[in-house]
C-alpha cells in the first residue's frame, strides 16, 4: 500500500464520510483557494462545508497533480472512481498490515470520526451537522463517550 492509498483514508476518517460519499466525491466540490471541501450527504444527509487542513490539503494537491484528468478525488491506480467494494478492501488491507485483532471496513472510520469527536469535547449538535445526520438520534450512535472523560467530574 502507498503512502498516498492512506493519506486517503486518513482523510476520510476526518470527514466522517460514508463510503457513497467518499465514491462520488468529486474535485469540483474542492475549494482550494478557500480551504473547505463540499460534502455532498448520501441518504438524504444534509450537506456541510468542511475546512480542509494543511496536510489535507497537501494530500489533496498532491492526489491531484497525479490523476490531472480525473473528475473524483479517490481513483483507482488506473484514474477510474473507487468502488463501495474497493474501499472497503483497501480499508480491510490497511487493518490487517496495522495488526488489528478485528476486521476493519470503511463504515468503522464514520464511527471514529463520531467517537473521537464526543471523546474531544464536541458538542453533539455540532458532530450532528459534521456528520450531515438529519436527526439527533443518528449521531448519538456514534457518540459512545470513553468511561475516562468524565474522570475529572466533582473533584475536591
């Protein structure tokens, strides 16, 4: 796997995307003079704009001086749009070259996207909207808090 085949991943994780989204994203939704990346929501999502980090956007320019003629940010090695199958197999791959003890597929970078977030501090309503989840009740799935944030609750 290339350091680039993670990058992509990575990015992925950070945006909380499903794996549709990731499939179809496309490089006009990429706004590089100003930064942010245009989430277009599967299942009746709602859309958000995103800011686009530094080494994101050192991926993303990078991912794109590659595939010129591409029209979708997540290519296969011969420039045609990733598959739901092939990420989910890269993924898989990527899981198993980190030693993970479980099956890893693309859907479990939504929920570390989700986790991470409430884990950090995040408002809900705010993970709502990063998740484009219409209801509340969807984004609180993917907020399990770790048993260690609330260790600083009522000290004396």
């Amino acid at each position: 796997m290339d350091k680039l085949g993670f990058e992509r991943v990575k990015e992925a994780l950070r945006w909380g995307v499903v794996v549709k989204e990731a499939c179809e994203l496309e490089w006009s939704q990429v706004e590089f003079g100003r930064s942010a990346l245009h989430v277009r929501r599967a299942k009746k999502g709602k859309p958000a704009v995103h800011p686009i980090r530094g080494d994101e956007l050192r991926m993303l320019t990078a991912l794109r001086k590659e595939y010129p003629d591409s029209g979708y940010v997540f290519t296969t090695e011969r420039g045609t749009p990733f598959t739901a199958d092939a990420i989910n197999r890269l993924v898989k791959i990527i899981g198993q070259r980190a030693g993970l003890p479980l099956p890893v597929h693309f859907h479990m970078l939504r929920h570390s996207c989700g986790y991470k977030l409430a884990n950090d501090g995040i408002d809900t309503r705010a993970i709502q909207d990063w998740l484009g989840h219409v209801s509340i009740t969807h984004t609180m799935r993917y907020t399990a808090l770790s048993q260690t944030r609330f260790k600083d609750f009522w000290r004396d």
